[in-house]
C-alpha cells in the first residue's frame, strides 16, 4: 500500500501507453492516486493489460490474460460443431435458389454495409505523489518505493510503452516550475532503467509544470505535485 505524500517537493507521475510523443485524440482515465492510500493492485488496473493472479488476472504476458469481462487475445472458436464432411465420390453441390429470387434471375446480390468505425479507446493511467526533496530532482526513499511497485507493472506488460509526467503546483515561476518538473519525469525514467533494467526506449518523459493542475480551484494544493504515468500502447 502507498501512503499519500506529504512532503513539498512531492512530484505526481503519470503514465500513458502509446508512442513517443503521444497526443490522445480521447479524454485520458486516470484515476487519482494522489488523495490516499494506492494499493498495488490499483496501479495493475489503471496501467497493466497483464494482471498478476493476486490482481484478478493470469500474470502471463503475450496476449492472453483475462482482465474482468475483457480477454486480450483470440477467443477459442466457441465450440461450434465441425462441419459433416459430404458423401465418398460425390461431389457437393450449389444449393438452388427459389424462382423469382434475385440469384435466380441472374442479378448480383446487394453489396454488404461496411462495418461502422471503432471509435479510439481512451488511454488509461493513475496519478501518484512520488516525493522529492524541495527544489530537488532526487528520488527520496519513499518515492524509490512508490516507483518499485509501478516497475512491476511494466515488467508484466513488456509490450507496452509509458508517459511519465511531472505537474507541479502554482508555487514558483512556471519556467522554473516547467523545468523541475521535467527534470523529475526524467528521474523516474532513470532509476528504471537503472534498477531494473527497463529500456528507455519505453519510455517518455515531459514536465508541464502547472499548466495542468489536478485541483484548478486550489492551486497551491500539494496534491497538484504529482507524477501521472499514462500506458500509450505497443
């Protein structure tokens, strides 16, 4: 379980899966982590296609893990029965169409309607206080913790590529704010790949400093330092 932050250099990250660069067509889901207590679960569901048994899912990456009433992958064939094969030495024949029909008279059959357009699924991702030290982009012990459980996460969905996200309150100047910020996204970044051996290429980060405030009414409100991970896709 992880405890809200509560220190002032506190930084909210959030992930997001998809390419580098990603820019969502659709409104993200992310839940808010930064008000209480975050379980490990809770980061497997906002972020992780592959859920660990302990989670409500399989725990086997590749393509086949049960999340709720959702299965990634093929389906089995539903057990439709098989098709009685036709009679030794005769050959199958064209079943023929009732007079008057439209095949009868020789005219082709109406072309089938195309199927409507999938509309994008939202990105999904959790913001979490992580914090550091005040005016510092080194991760404290308790935020080592918080980013230690997101790894295992991104460890069971090695197919999927993150945004982490720094936000930071209205305290300070926004080009100060809009630096420390990025400089806190790329922290987290490091230690992944560092500690856990990661590929950065699954990564990207950015600083927004205070152009996205969690809590807009209250700006100075510490749970608008936080880091946000979002999962953008393969």
């Amino acid at each position: 379980m992880l405890q809200q932050a509560k220190l002032a250099g506190a930084l909210v990250v959030s992930a997001v899966i998809g390419s580098i660069a990603f820019t969502p067509s659709v409104q993200a889901q992310v839940v808010d982590g930064t008000g209480g207590k975050v379980s490990r679960c809770d980061m497997f569901r906002a972020l992780g296609r592959n859920l660990p048994p302990e989670c409500g899912g399989t725990g086997r990456p590749g393509g086949d893990t049960t999340r709720g009433r959702v299965v990634i992958g093929t389906p089995d064939a539903g057990g439709k029965p098989a098709t009685a094969p036709a009679a030794a030495g005769t050959a199958p024949s064209a079943a023929t169409p009732p007079a008057g029909s439209s095949a009868a008279a020789g005219t082709p059959p109406p072309a089938a309607t195309a199927p409507a357009a999938t509309q994008p699924q939202a990105p999904k991702g959790i913001g979490l206080a992580v914090p550091f030290a005040i005016d510092s982009d080194q991760l404290t012990p308790e935020a080592r913790r918080v980013v230690d459980q997101l790894a295992e996460v991104f460890k069971l969905n090695p197919s999927d590529r993150f945004l982490i996200e720094g936000h930071t309150d209205t305290t300070g100047g926004e080009a100060y704010n809009r630096n420390l910020s990025e400089r806190r996204a790329q922290a987290v970044i490091n230690y992944l790949v560092s500690q856990h051996g990661l590929s950065r290429d699954r990564f990207e980060g950015r600083g927004l400093g205070s152009s996205k405030l969690l809590l807009p009414n209250d700006p100075t409100n510490g749970r608008n330092r936080r880091v946000q991970v979002l999962n953008i896709g393969s």
